[in-house]
C-alpha cells in the first residue's frame, strides 16, 4: 500500500494524533478512577472519535479483559428503534464475554420488560468481574427519542447507580449535547464534559512544515499559517487543503498553490454550505452577519440598528434558532463561534462581502 501524507479518509491514530495529549491524559485518568463517565462533544469531524479510541487503545493495554460496547444512534428516531438497538448491543456484549468466559452466564434478554432493559449493563459487569465501557455515537439523538414514558433522567437514575461500567457520550450537534449535560444537568453526578477544540496553531503549522518536508516538498511558515487560517484548525479541513496541494506537481508549495487548494476544498463543501443559508431567514442571516462580524452585544441599538435585527426580543429568538440549527454556538461568557469554521471563512470572504 502507498503511503501517502494528509490522510482525511480515516481517523488517526497513534503517532498521527496532534495536539491531543492533554485530552487524552484527561481521558485515561477519569477511566482510571472507574465508574466515572464522560461526554465528549465538538463540530463534525473535530477529532471525537480519534480520541475516544485512542484513549480506549491506551487503556486496553492495561485492562486486557475490557468489554467495549459500540452504540451508533446516528439513525435512531424513535424509543421502539432506541430499545432495540441497546437490546441487540447487550446480547453482543453478552455473548461476546461468554466466549472467552471458563464459566458461562446465562441472560435472557429477550424476556427482560422494557423497564428493566437499561440494568443489563450493570448485570453483565458483575457477573464476568471485568471492566464495562459503553461508548455512545451521536448521543444528542436521543432528544428525538423523548417522549411521555421515556426520559433521559430515567437513564441518569439507572445508570448513576451501576458499578463496574463507564459510559462514554460523544455527539456532533455541540448545543444539543450542551442543552443534555450543561442546561438540563443529566448525568451530571456520574460524568464530566469535554468540549473539543482545535489544537494549537504553531503545533499545527509545524506539522504541515514537517510532514511536507518528509515527503520531498517545501512549504514556508507563512504558506502554513494560510492553511491554518483557511481551516480554523480543524484537522479534517486542514489535511484535505495540505493532500491537495500535495497532489499538484510542484516541489515548493507557494500562495497560488495553497490558493488552488482552498477553491478546490471550497467547490467541494460550498453546496453543503448554500443549503445552510438557504435553510435561513433574513434575520437569522443579518445575525449570521453580526457573528461573522464579531459582535458581542447584538441587543445594544446601534447594533440591532447596523444588522436590522429589530428588538432584544426577536434577537433572542434568531439566536435560539441557530442554535437549534448547529450553526453557531455560545460559550461561557455568551460569546458566539460559528461551530464549522470552513463555513465562516467562506462566510467572511464570499458571502458577506
């Protein structure tokens, strides 16, 4: 097989992890501990599942007889969909520690009522004595999932009370994973959040200096910093713009390749990003704007004046709705981000202009 630099196509893994130690120390001490869950959120493709497993690849070194149950809710609409996928999981579970068991349990988990189906976890850790981590994909799914007879404080009060089983919650929508464990505080007593964001620049320019250089090419800070810039950081972004500039024969990468390499990334997602703006109302836009922008106080009158936001009232309600569509987030102090930032770079240079 080629090795070829810039790999976007898979999550990294090992040595190819930049940026991340602090995260994973996190990670590794809080499984260290046990019975102490986590939440991990962040925009797509920001490094949640190169995390995650790397984290777990480093911790099943020490913990040879871990049992590690994948749950993807990527696809799961309904309770009826949610109860049937966490059944089928802890039979795998199951039967996956009776195979390596000397002394076989039996469940049967067909005849387990609805109400009880959430206890497994916890049975299946006492009765094989090994560590259990449940590690949940796109958990801000289950707001869907709600309804008069299921509640996420359900699953809070059942699974607080396990031992022997970590739960693991990652999720790509970053205001609706805030609104599960920041806003409504569930599972706030058995876990901690993290919120993922970029690695630092100069780490990331070396990388793109370094990683060129070792496959025959020259890239100068300056070019790197443009990379950097164009990307906001987010290492999917970064490695598709650093492969297309790598696939361009020339052995220095100057502006005007870089620059190829920025349309070339734009043609591909500026679709995705017309559906966004298409999908927005003129004041949601005029908000959009105001972010972009740098704004900070959107209800002072000079600025609801400058973006034709009308009143505090309706700025309240544009701000609710982005949220609600995952394009901008708020942080501790109520300053705005746009969650994608390829989309406010092409916001800023081709949109807004």
């Amino acid at each position: 097989m080629v090795n070829l630099p810039f790999s976007y196509d898979k999550i990294a893994a090992g040595g190819s992890i930049l940026g991340r130690e602090a995260e994973l120390d996190f990670v590794a001490e809080l499984l260290d501990k046990g019975n102490r869950s986590l939440a991990v959120y962040g925009g797509p493709r920001s490094g949640k599942e190169t995390l995650v497993t790397e984290a777990l690849e480093r911790w099943r070194e020490k913990h040879k007889n871990l049992i590690l149950c994948r749950i993807d809710l990527f696809n799961v609409r309904s309770y009826e969909a949610f109860a049937a996928l966490w059944r089928e999981s802890m039979r795998t579970c199951a039967h996956e520690v009776n195979r390596h068991a000397l002394l076989p349990f039996d469940i049967a988990i067909d005849e387990i009522p609805d109400e009880r189906i959430f206890d497994l976890p916890g049975v299946i850790a006492s009765e094989s004595a090994a560590p259990m981590i449940i590690w949940f994909k796109e958990f801000q799914n289950l707001l869907a999932v709600e309804g008069d007879s299921f509640r996420l404080e359900q699953l809070d009060k059942t699974w607080s009370r396990q031992r022997g089983v970590t739960y693991i919650f990652t999720g790509s929508c970053v205001n609706a994973m805030k609104s599960i464990f920041e806003d409504r505080k569930c599972f706030y007593g058995m876990s901690r959040t993290l919120e993922l964001v970029p690695p630092d620049r100069r780490l990331i320019c070396e990388y793109i200096r370094q990683t060129f250089l070792e496959f025959g090419r020259v890239i100068e800070m300056e070019e790197a910093m443009a990379i950097h810039e164009i990307s906001g950081g987010n290492m999917w972004y970064v490695k598709q713009l650093c492969s297309f500039c790598y696939a361009m024969p020339a052995g220095y990468v100057n502006r005007k390749i870089v620059n190829q390499a920025r349309d070339t990334l734009l043609a591909l997602h500026v679709p995705r990003f017309k559906a966004v703006v298409f999908d927005l109302t003129a004041n949601q836009v005029n908000l959009l704007h105001a972010v972009v922008d740098g704004v900070r106080k959107f209800t002072s009158s000079e600025m609801m004046e400058r973006y034709r936001l009308n009143s505090s009232a309706n700025v309240t309600r544009v701000k609710e709705a982005l949220q609600k569509k995952e394009v901008i987030t708020f942080d501790a102090e109520e300053n705005a981000r746009i969650i994608d930032p390829l989309f406010e770079y092409w916001l800023r240079n081709y949109y807004f202009i």
